[in-house]
C-alpha cells in the first residue's frame, strides 16, 4: 500500500510541475507596449492563412477544423488558432481579415493577411504565389490611398504614415520545398532549388520597402521531416533519433540558412529598415523532440485523420472530409491534420517567439508600434 500511495503522490507531483510548466510556456512573456494602432499585413501559405482560400476560391474547410477556440471552422486548418492569431492577440488587436474577404467590407484597420492555403514562392504566377500576394498588396495600399485623399470618412482606412509603420510579416518557403520533393527530385536538386525561393522573397521583401514599409518579420521554415504527412507518403528514406526523415529536415535547414544569410545582406542594403529573422525551425523542433516535457503525447501523430498508427494520416481521407477520424478534445497532440499545427502547439511557438530568443536581431514584436 505504501509503495502504492508514493506512486500516486510522484503521480500528481509530475502532474502538478506538467501544468505549471505549460501555464509558464504559454503565457506571453512580453506585455506589449503599443502606443501606434498595429497595422500588420502578412504574406504566406497555409501556416498562416485566416481563412483566405475559403473567402478567395469557395473552398469548404469543414468540422472539426476550428472546433477549439472558434467553435466553427473558420477557414484555418487547425483546431483552433493560428501562429499569427496569437501574434495579433499579443497586441491586443483583432484577427487577421484575409484580403479576399468580400464580406469583411473596408474594415481593414489593423491591416490585411494575403497569405493562402497552398501558396509557394514558386511558380511565379500561379495563384496565389508571393509575387502576386505582394501584387494584391500594391492594389490595396494604391486604392486606400486614394479614399483618404478623396476625404472618404471612412475610420477603417489606413494612410500612408500607418503603411510606413506597418509591420510586413513573411511566412512561406515550405510548399517549395515539399513540391520539389514531390516531383522526385534529388536532395541535391532540391538544395539546388533554393536560391530561386529566396530571390522571390528577397525581391517582395524590396517590393514593399519600395512601397514605404521598413518593419519586416520574416519566419523560417519548420521540420518538413516530421510532418505525420510527409512520413505518412515517404517511405524507405533514413529517420532522425527522433522519427523524421532526415533529408527533409536537412534541405529545410539549408534553406533557413539561406534565408538568414538574405536578411542579413538586406539589412546592410535598407539601413533604414528593420528586419528580423525568426528561427521558427528550433522552435518546432524542441517541440517535438522534447514533446513529453510540454505535455503532449505522439508527436509524429496526427490528431485528425484516417490513417491509423503510427501517423494517422491517409491522403484520401483528410481532416474535415467524409470519414475522418479525430481525437478527443482535450488530447494534446502537437500536429493537427498531418500537416499543419494545434492551437496547443501554436501557442507555445508564438510564446517562444515572443520571449525573443529566436530573432536575429532579438527585437521585441511589438518594435513597430511601440515607438
């Protein structure tokens, strides 16, 4: 009996420091000190898409997608909130509108999400590739511009001082890297691949410096490798000590260190601009190798699917359609549908990114409206 009652005691003592360790890791360590309405328009895929390529396209992104903070399916494919949601809330202001919601009228006023499901630096002009987020930027900044000079009364428009100070957030390369893969490319050709990915977003990156902006936030990419998905399709490629496919993770981790070494150049080039480089990759990545420490269980897991162990992904039967499988709410898994993250997850990486201790240079989020 003894043995017994010193077991449940150990139990609940490991309880009690798992709880008090994801309180600590997921509150946000910095207190934003906006003085300036924040203003954030955001480039990328499916990381950080509001609900753009179901306003955009009439896509459905069905249950249980959203079943976790919205209670619908809000166009994200997630349970819940996104990175950039969490973001946005560290400010105190509202989510994200995607630039092609029609129905969210002109009430822009804390700036516009371009990013959308599927969305690669490359092609060039296929829908909806940087290059044309970008585009679809210069079109929406030139028309606001022009009902503030017209006198237009409308308290949603943003002026050309709120368009300088506005911060620019970059979120895309991953498609890149998965597509090429995808055509049974080589490491190598892949590897070979990536400066063409980092032109595009260096040249978006001069595009909206051209347009005025100075305030640039520009994650890296997360472990391809461990995506449930990507383990799900690939088959007979080496595994790291921790499950992932090691040549996805290398070419990521290639790539990063190319878009480092492009911010780096860049900041030499706009001396006048602020631009950030975020290591969004270790911050995953510790999530994963480390996941019983944050509390959650099967990492390579996915919580929606219908693929059975050990990945629980099946790419005829996905997330939100006819069929699918998913875990209990309050299961914490890290990757929701194969691909894309929890809200549990997402949480402890925007608070990670909040602490500062994965920016280079280690700027505070709130560098653009604080001053």
């Amino acid at each position: 009996m003894a043995m017994a009652s010193y077991s449940h005691s150990q139990s609940i003592g490991l309880t009690l420091f798992t709880l008090i360790y994801l309180l600590l890791s997921t509150v946000n360590p910095v207190v934003s000190q906006c003085k300036n309405r924040p203003v954030i328009f955001n480039f990328g895929d499916s990381n950080s898409d509001t609900g753009g390529l179901v306003a955009g396209l009439g896509f459905s992104v069905n249950l249980p997608n959203g079943r976790t903070f919205f209670n619908r399916s809000t166009g994200r494919l997630s349970d819940g909130r996104l990175i950039i949601d969490f973001l946005c809330q560290s400010l105190k202001t509202s989510f994200l509108i995607p630039y092609l919601d029609s129905l969210a009228g002109s009430k822009f006023i804390n700036g516009a999400n371009f990013a959308i499901v599927g969305s690669s630096t490359l092609p060039k002009y296929v829908p909806f590739s940087l290059n044309i987020q970008v585009m679809q930027f210069t079109h929406f900044k030139a028309r606001n511009l022009e009902l503030v000079a017209a006198g237009s009364n409308n308290l949603y428009l943003i002026t050309d001082e709120g368009f300088k100070k506005a911060l620019y957030t970059i979120d895309i390369g991953q498609n890149d890297i998965a597509d090429s893969f995808a055509k049974n490319m080589s490491y190598l050709e892949v590897v070979k691949t990536i400066p063409s990915i980092t032109i595009e977003i260096q040249n978006a990156i001069k595009t909206l410096y051209d347009q005025g902006g100075r305030n640039f936030w520009v994650h890296n990419t997360g472990p391809l490798g461990c995506l449930p998905q990507k383990l799900s399709l690939v088959k007979n490629q080496k595994l790291d000590q921790h499950g992932c496919i090691s040549i996805y993770n290398d070419a990521a981790k290639m790539f990063n260190e190319e878009l480092r070494r492009l911010c780096q150049k860049m900041r030499t080039e706009m001396r006048d601009a602020t631009i950030v480089y975020v290591d969004i990759y270790s911050i995953k990545y510790d999530l994963i190798a480390n996941s019983t420490k944050y509390g959650f269980s099967s990492p390579l897991m996915a919580c929606c699917g219908d693929g059975g162990p050990p990945y629980n992904y099946n790419i005829k039967v996905t997330c939100g359609q006819a069929g699918h499988q998913v875990c209990d709410k309050g299961t914490r898994r890290i990757n929701w549908d194969g691909i894309h993250y929890t809200e549990a997850a997402n949480s402890i990486v925007a608070s990670k990114i909040l602490s500062m201790a994965y920016s280079t240079p280690r700027l505070k989020f709130d560098l653009f409206c604080s001053g």
